[in-house]
C-alpha cells in the first residue's frame, strides 16, 4: 500500500515489464505521497514512539533502553530502504531518534545505570551503545560531556581530599 501512495506520484506512467514482475516508470511528482501519506506517517510514528518510549524509559535499564531504542532506529533505517520514498528517510529518522533518544537524553544517563554507572563498572559494550545512539546528534553528545565533566571534578575532589591521600 505505501509503495501505492509513491506510484501515484508517478506522472506519464509507463508500465514496465521485468522479470515477470510489473513496475512503472515515468516522472515523479510526490505531491500527493507527501500530502497524503508521509505528514500522516509521520505524525502517527512520533506519537507511538513518544507513547513506548515513555514507558520503557521508566521501566527499563538505562542498556536494556538503548538496546530497544537502536533497535528501532535499525528497523526504521530498513523500512526506509524497503518501502518508503528515499525522501521521507531523512524526516523518519530524524523523528525517530528525537522521540528515542534527543528528548530524553538526560533521563536516560542520569538513571541508576547510567553513564556513571557504565563508567564506574567499565562497561564498555554499554558505553559503546551509548555512544552509538547519542552521537547521532550533537546536543546528545553534549549531555555525556556535561555529565562526564561533573563527575570528573567530583572524583577528583573526592580523591584530593580523602584523608589517606593528604598523608601521602
């Protein structure tokens, strides 16, 4: 059906035979795609995103979360190349990582197994992950220095002022 919406869009159609299958070239003309179907999709993706993702953010581990969420940024990078118009990719994705990722960045490394969590542990396939997902984005990226920085000049407070330092 999505496929059908593209096609419309197909001005001075030629049906084309190849392979025992049919397809039509002529020139494209999304207008009615666009209109129609892709300001829908996507209105309707973000609301189910943002409805999951306040759930599992809640619900899951900061991994378990990340986990999820690439998944679903995977599924919809594959759906994009499968059925959808090459045009809607880069709006879809934008959607998706900001519903999954951008709009609950801080949420996402303050929990309990968080980015200081992964650090202190050395959890490196979580960190990884972590970066994977949030270096889509820039503002992302600046949550985990914001973070990173503050828990730096905490460690190193703690450790210049531990009493067993002092002495050494």
């Amino acid at each position: 059906v999505v496929r059908l919406y593209v096609h419309l869009g197909i001005r001075d159609a030629v049906p084309i035979k190849t392979e025992g299958t049919f397809s039509w070239q002529g020139k494209a003309d999304l207008e009615f795609y666009k209109k129609q179907f892709e300001a829908l999709f996507l209105e309707r993706t973000i609301k189910e995103y943002d409805q999951k993702a306040n759930v599992r953010v809640a619900e899951m581990t900061a991994p378990d979360y990340l986990k999820w969420a690439d998944e679903c940024i995977q599924h919809e990078e594959e759906y994009c190349d499968t059925m959808l118009d090459p045009s809607t990719r880069q709006p879809l994705m934008d959607a998706v990582e900001q519903e999954l990722i951008t709009k609950r960045n801080q949420q996402i490394i303050d929990k309990d197994t968080g980015l200081v969590h992964m650090v202190n542990n050395q959890l490196s396939d979580d960190l990884r992950l972590l970066y994977r997902c949030f270096s889509r984005r820039e503002a992302n990226l600046t949550c985990i220095v914001e973070q990173m920085k503050a828990y730096i000049v905490e460690t190193g407070k703690t450790i210049v002022e531990d009493k067993e330092n002092i002495k050494d």
